[in-house]
C-alpha cells in the first residue's frame, strides 16, 4: 500500500445498469478505504445508478455531443494533467480510445483497459475496436475478466498486450447466502405471486431482455421439456423487457400455449426473492462474457444451467454447481434443465464455491495488487 493515497482516474461512457457499470462502482466505493483517491469522468450526462457511488468520488461529467466528440480527448487530457494522475483506468475500448488519443506523448501515464465484451455483435464493431486497441502501448496493461476472453481477443484481435491479466467478476457473496434469508418467506410469497404450484419445480433467468440473451430458445426449452421430456416446470424472467421485445416472446409463448408457465417480474433491485423461488438459474444467451447474474445465483446456492460461452466454463464445475449446455440449441438446453432439476446437488458447496472463487473482496484486492503492487502476485500464481 503507498504511504500516501495515491490518486486513480476512472473514464466510463456511462453508468447505466450493467455488469461493467455494477463493476466499476463496487471498485471505486471500495477504493477510497484501501487508501486510493479514484476520480471518475462519464462520457455521458445520462447516468441513472450514479446515486449508487459514494458521494465522496470526485466526478467530472464530460458528454459527447456525436460519437467521435473529440474535443472530450482535449478536456480527459485537460483534467488527467491538471490533476497529476499518472494512472488511467478505462472501462471498455471506446472509453480508452477517447482518452488515450491526446495522451499518446504522455508515456509517463500508465493506462489499464478493462474489457467487459467479448463477441463484437456487428463487423463494424469488430472493426472499430482493433482500431482502438491498436494505441495499447508498452507502459499498458490489459485486463480481462475471464480467460476465455483474453484467448479470444489474442487470436481474433491479433494483439498481445506487453502486460495482461485475468481478474474474474466478483460480489458480496454474503449478501446472498440463502441463509440470510431464513426469517423471511421470499419463496413461497414469490410464487404465490405468480400462481407458481409450491410444488412445481421453477426456473429463474435473470437478464435483460435482448436478443443476445437468448430468451427465444429459452421458450422453445421450454416446449421441449413439456412436451417431449414430460417435466411441467415453469420459467420466470427476472429483467427488464422493452415492448417490442416483450411482445416478441409473448407471440412465441402464447404459440406454444406456455401461457401459465412463462412469467415476467421485470427489473428488481433485490433479485433475491426471485432466486429464492427458483429449483435452478438459468442463461440462454449466445454472447455473455461473464455473469454477475450466474455468480449471484450460485452465491445463493442455486444450481446454474449456462450456455458455453465467455466464461461460463470457468464457473461450471459439471454436475456439482450446475452443467453447459449448446447456445443457440433449445433441445440442449432442455436436456440440461431437465438433468438438472433432477439431480441433487449440495447447495452449501455452491455457495462455498462463490465465495471462495468469485467474492467481491478478492476481486478488489486483485485490482489493487495490479494497480498499486503491479501485479507480481498474480503473475506468481498464473506461473
């Protein structure tokens, strides 16, 4: 630790709801006890959770006024040099593009790219970020939140950082501990809310609503288990749902007569209840990176059936904290389910699993060791 606090600047487009965003505030809000001084600069006046960073944080709301708005790389440079910082932490590679660009002489000032992407969703994208991550120089380190994210960027973005690591996702692992819950009557209220049978065997999804989540195949799992594997369980979809999203799988729902059996809770805050209603968690998605959902429901002591994709390997012990199954396959997800919600598993080894691998307090002192101690200890443990 530095015998003075040491000041960190943070550049985020914006801090809306989402796992970078949730990732960042948990960093900075810890920071300021660990004896870092962060300051934050939003590339967005649009930032709905930042109510939810501590007062304390200094901010600078910098907006763009079109896309490549490149008099915000003049104002990051203005404020990056005003205020003496000589680490640059960016969140995503757009955000890191947009300050690195004026600070290119400024080979004194140390940047970290924290990459929360995996799978571009259009050529474009692809395009428009090896062109950001071509400025990566030698004083940079990249840092990824799982490995099958880093192998991805290396061989298809065809750059290999001077200086990388992997740092996985992490929460308050206590939070969620199905113990914490034992005075309250969350599973039963919860599916009394919904009509749920107390002896029907649920499913719980907890995700936006977007076609890379995959709900689609979720429903036609869903038709499957019915109809071909004779298990009656039923779906609840914890997120926010756009109405044209909404009315798209209400179409799909209503064609395959799963009416009484798909159920919509919209965005929670407290997701807790809904996990607590559930036999298992579930993602369907075809792109994900690494799921603070999942880590939240394993946190909790749920089984988790994930599609292999991004992380969701180095979270899955097989067939003790939950299976894979195919993205974009209906009849693999149902299998799974089905397996799944047939199997017993130790809910108490799950949770333990969370918290040893994918607690918050870990994933802090990873940040601060590759921030403040360079990294020494985690280049130790990968050799």
């Amino acid at each position: 630790m530095p015998a003075q606090q040491e000041k960190i600047i943070f550049i985020i487009q914006r801090v809306g709801v989402g796992g970078a965003e949730f990732f960042l505030k948990t960093i900075v809000n810890s920071f300021i006890a660990r004896g870092i001084e962060p300051i934050l600069i939003l590339l967005s006046d649009d930032n709905p959770i930042l109510n939810q960073f501590d007062p304390g944080i200094r901010l600078y709301v910098v907006p763009r006024r079109y896309r490549y708005d490149f008099s915000v790389s003049k104002r990051i440079r203005e404020i990056v040099l005003t205020e003496g910082v000589c680490k640059v932490f960016c969140i995503g590679a757009f955000a890191f593009f947009m300050a690195k660009l004026r600070l290119l002489q400024h080979t004194n000032i140390a940047f970290y790219l924290s990459l929360h992407t995996t799978v571009p969703f259009t050529f474009k994208n692809y395009v428009m970020d090896t062109l950001y991550l071509r400025l990566l120089g030698s004083n940079d380190t990249a840092i990824f939140i799982c490995k099958n994210q880093k192998d991805y960027y290396r061989s298809k973005y065809y750059f290999k950082a001077k200086k990388s690591f992997v740092i996985y996702n992490g929460i308050d692992t206590s939070h969620y501990f199905a113990n914490n819950l034992s005075k309250y009557t969350y599973r039963e209220d919860t599916r009394l809310t919904f009509k749920i049978p107390a002896d029907a065997k649920v499913i719980v999804n907890v995700a936006n609503v977007k076609p890379e989540k995959g709900h689609i195949y979720a429903i036609e799992a869903l038709s499957i288990l019915h109809e071909k594997l004779n298990n009656k369980a039923h779906l609840l979809i914890v997120g926010e749902a756009k109405k044209e999203a909404f009315e798209s799988l209400k179409q799909s729902i209503v064609e395959r007569k799963l009416m009484d059996y798909v159920h919509f809770a919209g965005i929670q805050e407290d997701v807790r209840p809904y996990l607590a209603a559930a036999d298992i968690f579930t993602l369907t998605s075809f792109s994900e990176t690494f799921s603070l959902a999942a880590i939240e429901a394993m946190s909790f002591g749920l089984p988790c059936v994930l599609t292999d994709v991004g992380g969701a390997a180095e979270m899955i012990v097989e067939n003790k904290n939950g299976l894979l199954c195919e993205a974009r396959n209906p009849l693999s997800i149902a299998n799974s389910w089905h397996k799944m919600l047939n199997s017993k598993v130790d809910n108490t080894y799950i949770m333990e699993l969370a918290a040893g691998r994918f607690s918050a307090e870990q994933m802090i002192d990873n940040y601060l060791e590759v921030l403040v101690g360079e990294g020494q200890k985690l280049i130790a443990e990968e050799t």
